[in-house]
C-alpha cells in the first residue's frame, strides 16, 4: 500500500464517489442493513440443500394444521384434514401425548392439453401433541367432518382440581 492512498484529500474517481454514495445511501437505514444481512445469512444457510441426498418429495411432506384449546373440563385438539376419510387417519393416546397419523392419497389424473398441474400436497403424516395434563384415555372421542379432525380428551378429576392461580406482583 502506497502512503499516497491514506490520505484523505486523495481525488476519488467518479466511479469510486458513486459507489460510496451508493453504500452511504443504502445503509443509512439501519433496518435496510439488518434487514440484507439477514437475507444474506438466510441464502448462505440454504444454498448447499440441494447437493444434500434428501429425496425431494419428503422436503415438502404433507403436514396438517392443528389447533389445540383447552377448557376447565377437557383439551380439544383440532386437525385439518381436507380429503381424507376416518380410514386415512389414525388417532392414538399415550400417558402424556396425543398422535395423529395418517396418509393423503393423490388422486390419478389425466394429462389434458400437454400439460399437467397439481398443487396438493400428498404423503404420510405424523403430529403429536404433549398433553398438559392426564385425561380419561378411555372416555376419549375423535370425530372427522367436513375435513376437520376433533379429538375431545376429558381431563381427570385431579387434572380438573390442580388449577391454581398465581399472584401476580409488581416490580
């Protein structure tokens, strides 16, 4: 490095100017350069996924929203099922969790025009949910309609009775 280039009264090019403006300009905004940055983390992080050997119908797998309430008496947990009958579905119960597996079957379509679209996912599932409390495994209840998966686990008389409230302080 020559002396000359450290001082500051060095004439920039033009091309140098703008490009400082440019960058002064750009990350003014702190938000604009946390905001690339991430961007810049993101894209670094993702780019080698497709050199891994995952099969590309498992990185985009079918997987249900569910919606789990719970109330004084008993959990509700609530599944998205569009298209799949009670016989696509398994629900099963253990101490602490409840799993809901099953598979959505594609439908066979013809090819019409030269061309062919789908954009439905299909495969197998697994969802389980911890449960916050112990609940009657034998009075449990599971109905599908219209789609929707809803399993209804009345809690036990302990779990009903534990509740307490805590006191709230300020600081």
């Amino acid at each position: 490095m020559n002396f000359k280039d450290l001082l500051p009264w060095k004439k920039k090019s033009d091309a140098e100017e703008s490009k400082e403006v440019e960058i002064r300009r750009k990350y003014s905004d702190p938000f604009t350069a946390l905001h690339e940055h991430m961007n810049g983390v993101f894209k670094d992080f993702f780019q080698d996924f497709g050199s891994l050997d995952f099969p590309r119908d498992r990185m985009f797998q079918f997987s249900p929203s569910i919606d789990v309430r719970e109330t004084d008496d008993e959990i509700l947990v609530s599944a998205e099922l569009p298209g799949m009958t009670e016989e696509d579905i398994d629900v099963s119960l253990s101490t602490n969790s409840l799993t809901i597996k099953g598979e959505k079957k594609s439908e066979s379509k013809s090819e019409e025009k030269g061309y062919r679209r789908i954009e439905r996912s299909y495969g197998s599932f697994q969802r389980t949910v911890a449960l916050p409390c112990e609940v009657h495994e034998e009075k449990a209840k599971a109905v599908c309609k219209n789609g929707v998966l809803t399993v209804t686990l009345p809690k036990t008389e302990k779990a009903r009775s534990s509740k307490r409230k805590i006191e709230i302080k300020t600081a």
